[in-house]
C-alpha cells in the first residue's frame, strides 16, 4: 500500500510530467471507483493540468477550465497504483473487463497519461472530482500530517489517546499519512512496541517516536522523490528494516524479525529491540495455547 512517501514521489512524478498540459480524454472502465457524479470525468476534458498535491496518502491532480478549478482526487489504498505512461494506448478501456485499470486520463499530445489500477480483489482504490478536496469526508477529518505535526500537537495527541502505537499511528484521523509498513518502521527505530499504549509514553519516548517518525519518513521521502512512478514499489522495500521481513535478522541487532498476524493483516517487529524481548501474541499464537 502506498503510503505518504510513495504520494508524495507520484505527486511529484506526474507534476513534471503533467503541468502545463490539456486533459484529452478519461476513460472509466470500473465505475465504481468513482465516488461523485458532478463534476463528472467528462468536465476534465479541455481542462489544464496545474498541478498536484499531496494530503495525507491522497494524490490530489489540479486542474484549471475557463477559470474553474477542480481536482481530481485518489486514494490508491490497499492494491491501488498509479501508472504513468509515455504513449498509452487509443483504444477505449472496455468497462467492467478484467484489466486491472480502472480509470485512465490522457494529458499529453503524444498519448501520455496515467492508469489508476487496482490488483486486489477488493476494489478500494476511490476517485473523486471535487472544487475542493476537503468535500470529500475522509479528506476533511484527516489528522495534522506526520510531516507537518510539531513536537508539541504530536505529544499531546499522544497524551490523549489510550491506543496502542500501530493503532494509532495508521489511524489517519489522528495523524495522517503513515500505513502499515512506516509503522513498523517508526516503531523499530523508536524501540518502541507496538502494543505500547500511547499515553503511557514518558517524554523520551515520545521524542524517540517524533525523531523515528520523522526519520523513517525523511529518509523515504529522498529515496522515493524524483524515482520514476515503476520503480518506487521496490525502493519501498528495500529499504525495510523489519516490514515485511519476518525471519530474517534485524539489521540493529541481528535477533529474528518477528510477525504478529491477524486475520486480515499481519506486522513485524524486533523483540530485543523493541519489546525487552518479549514475544507478543498474535491469533496463532492464542490458538495454539488453547
Ligand atoms: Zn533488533
């Protein structure tokens, strides 16, 4: 899942390609991906690219018709991706095919434009066109973003909250940006356990998990930016210390990486690191003491 690196890489990456140019055609072949009906895809068309953004793990794409400013809003989700092309291809998407291209948005002369697919099987990516990208619900109730919050704001958002770390760190309403993969990150660097509940955290906790956040991020941010869109899924993982990493060595200590798996998800984590080397339980673990 693309997280607030990766965004910020494709903003970016579709700015430099895309600014200055004149949206040709949408094509949607998975409808329901779209979210809102008016403005509908139709009115992007003769419309100018702008520019882009990046809210939390939104990419926001700009664009300018006769004075009238509309974005074209995405959140990619689990198995969502934008893909960026050079000359796609003419021929109209066939709607409700077996393509993993939901929607397509040509903006060049040349035939360039991106895809916005989606692999999994639940379909999550969503699209909106919207004036103003804090119409959209889960835009507007987004927390202060992991890059943006202080010290200060994050510390008391810490002291209020009786969530565990990777629960609250994912929650984008508390602090936006930061998915499954970052958390674990975060976590590992701040040698914090992710079943730690955030208001028991004492002042130097809550610096080492700001610096973490911060880091891990920053770090993402230099390697991902400036990438081109294809290649940024194995940048994402090759620079994982722990994510992803069950039974391999920690890079820190050399203990085995751990994973606590749920039903639908699962995480990693350094016991010695992060936990005094405590093994932490997961649903696998519970079954097997019953
Ligand atoms: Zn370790």
């Amino acid at each position: 899942m693309p997280e607030l690196p990766e965004i910020a890489a494709i903003a970016q990456y579709v700015a430099e390609k895309a600014v200055g140019t004149q949206i040709r055609r949408v094509d949607v072949a998975a409808l329901s991906v779209l979210k809102t009906f008016a403005p509908g895809p139709h009115d992007l068309v003769g419309a100018t690219v702008t520019g882009t953004d990046r809210i939390g793990k939104y990419f926001v794409l700009w664009t300018e018709k006769n004075g009238d400013r509309v974005a074209l809003v995405t959140h990619l989700s689990r198995a969502g991706w934008l893909r960026w092309s050079d000359k796609l291809s003419p021929t109209p998407l066939k709607p409700g095919g077996k393509s993993p291209i939901a929607l397509r948005v040509h903006v060049g002369p040349e035939g360039e434009g991106f895809d916005l697919t989606e692999a999994g099987t639940q379909k999550r990516l969503a699209v909106w066109i919207v004036r103003d990208p804090s119409e959209i619900e889960m835009v507007a109730t987004l927390g202060p973003d992991a890059l943006a919050v202080s010290r200060e704001d994050f510390g008391a958002i810490l002291a209020g909250s009786r969530a565990q770390l990777k629960t609250l760190l994912r929650d984008q309403r508390t602090i936006a940006g930061i998915g499954n993969a970052y958390s674990d990150e975060i976590l590992h660097t701040a040698k914090l356990s992710p079943f730690a509940i955030a208001k028991s955290l004492d002042e130097a906790q809550v610096d080492a998990l700001y610096a973490a956040m911060h880091a891990e991020l920053d770090d993402a941010v230099a390697r991902s930016v400036g990438q081109h869109v294809a290649t940024l899924k194995a940048e994402k993982r090759s620079g994982m210390k722990v994510h992803g990493r069950t039974g391999s060595p920690c890079p820190v200590c050399g203990d085995t990486v751990r994973e606590v798996s749920y039903a639908d998800r699962n995480f990693q984590y350094c016991a010695t690191c992060q936990t005094g080397g405590k093994i932490l339980a997961d649903r696998r673990m519970s079954k097997l003491l019953k």
